[in-house]
C-alpha cells in the first residue's frame, strides 16, 4: 500500500464507521488513480506551515490538528518558463482561522517575455480567504452507493467558506481532500490558487497559452466571489465549469475562443455553450456562426445562493 493512499485512510477514518466499510476502503484508490486525470501542469512546489509547525503535506496536518490559528503556504521551485498569464506569482501566504491574511506577491509583466523574477522583492497585499475542494472522496458504503439514483458530479457538502470551516467539514465527514480552490479577495483584485494537496503543488490555470491575455477583461471583485460561490455549488462538469469560467473574463466571446483555447471539437464546444445558455448563465448575442455570449451575472447569484 502506497504512503498517499495511507495518509488519505487517515483521513478517511473520521467519517462515520458506517461509511468506512470495505467497499469505500477499496474505491479510495480508484478515486486516487481517477483523479490524476484531473490535473493540470505544474506551477510550484508547496509546502505548509500551521500554527508555526512546518508539514510537507497538509494532509498531515489536517490528520494531526484538529484547530489552528494561522495556516502559512510556502512556495518554491516556481517553473518560469511556463506561463503565468492567469496565475499570479506568489511566494507565501498566511492565513488566519478567520480567513483574513496576506499574501507576498511578486510583480509580473504577462506581456514581457520575461514574465516575473522570483529574485524581485514581493509586495505584500491584504486579503480575505475562502476555500472549496473541486476534486474530492467523501467515503461511501455499498448501501450508500446502491441508494444512489445516478452519478451526478459531486458538489462539496459545504460551498465556498473560511478555510477553517473547510478543515472542520473535512474532519467532521472524513472527506480526503485532492484539489483544493483557495480564493484571496483584496480590494482591487482576486487571486485564485489550485492546490493539488496529494503532490504538494500549485497548479496552472487551464487558460494559460491558451486564452489569449490580451483578450482579458478584469472584473469586480464581487462578481468573482459569487462566481467562485456558484463553482463551489453546481453538479457541473469539469468542462462546462471550464467553458464558464473562460467567458467570465471575456467580453464578448464566440464558441471559437472555447474550441481553440479549451482543444475540443466545435461540436463539443457549442453543446457546452448551449447547456450553460439554457440554464440561464450565458447570455447570447446573435446567432450562430457568429453569436457571441456573455456572462449573466444576476443568473450566476440566483442559482449560487447569493
């Protein structure tokens, strides 16, 4: 038995002894091996600190602590090489069981070649923090699994929230964490963080090399936590997630911009665009070829629950 799949059993254990049957104990690393799938390429290393204790996982952590006081992540070996267009170059952030903190930021020029120096003095940004796991295993039994009517995506049981109320829901429930969505809200701008607490990374954000900068439109800081609020509570899949995602910071996008930034067919990238319209999340201008689509952002409050 792996070192992961071990630290994440004792995570699993504070699930109630009902779910933790054999079955649950056996879908654990399928879930494992299901969810590398899942990630992107890697951006840095990360390491922890909590309550001045270093871990190299926080898996471990969340295992040892039950409470903390201020949780500190520490980011090395950054890739420069890769882009960093969407991701904001970070070298630590703290954060205080509250969700208030700061983050150390280092200045980047997404237009230069050279991008970002991890030799730069970082400038340090206060920030309110909330969290959400967007890949996850809550332990199941058999008869939990049989009592399930379909295989709907899963939707934390607890949406956007502090990241102390995210560690007490992962103890409570026994659910072991894969990737964890940090969101840092300051007065101007929202810095968003992919955790992948399995390897200790910092994932790059999908639209990198793929969505040109250029094209960005920065939004309100508001409007991104309610969309961050709305990702955390939908039965969404991954691909439309992403499809929303990219005409969130695009004024005015076409299915072309989905097709090539996302590398789906055109018919795969309008049947995700037509689902998302249905529901009320884009708005469409034109017709197809040359419809273009916007963010209903009223939509987006409604069905968040905010």
């Amino acid at each position: 038995m792996s070192a992961l799949v071990k630290k994440c059993q004792k995570i699993m254990s504070f699930a109630p002894s009902k779910m933790v049957d054999n079955y649950a104990k056996r879908k654990l690393p399928r879930e494992l091996k299901k969810y590398k799938k899942h990630t992107e390429k890697k951006l840095a290393d990360v390491t922890f600190s909590v309550d001045g204790k270093r871990y190299d996982s926080l898996l471990d952590a969340l295992y040892e602590k039950e409470e903390w006081d201020e949780l500190e992540l520490h980011f090395y070996h950054p890739n420069t090489r890769e882009q960093w267009e969407y991701d904001t170059p970070t070298k630590l952030i703290k954060v205080t069981g509250q969700g208030r903190g700061a983050l150390m930021l280092f200045p980047v020029n997404p237009f230069s070649l050279s991008q970002w120096n991890p030799e730069q003095e970082p400038q340090i940004e206060p920030a309110m923090f909330e969290s959400y796991l967007a890949h996850f295993y809550s332990p199941e039994s058999i008869k939990s699994q049989a009592d399930k009517v379909d295989e709907k995506p899963l939707i934390p049981p607890r949406p956007l929230c502090a990241p102390y109320e995210l560690w007490e829901d992962i103890r409570s429930k026994g659910i072991v964490p894969f990737h964890l969505v940090l969101c840092a809200y300051s007065k101007e701008r929202r810095y968003l963080y992919h955790l992948d607490l399995l390897n200790n990374l910092l994932l790059m954000d999908f639209r990198n090399g793929k969505i040109p900068i250029a094209n960005r439109v920065i939004r309100d800081t508001l409007d991104y936590y309610h969309l961050d609020h709305f990702l955390s509570t939908q039965e969404l899949p991954d691909l439309a997630k992403k499809v929303l995602q990219v005409f969130f910071e695009l004024e005015n996008g076409d299915a072309a911009d989905i097709e090539i930034g996302l590398g789906i067919t055109e018919k795969m990238a309008r049947d995700n665009i037509n689902a998302l319209a249905k529901r009320g999340l884009i708005d469409t201008i034109g017709k197809p070829p040359k419809a273009r689509y916007m963010m209903n952002m009223g939509n987006i409050r409604k069905l968040g629950g905010r």
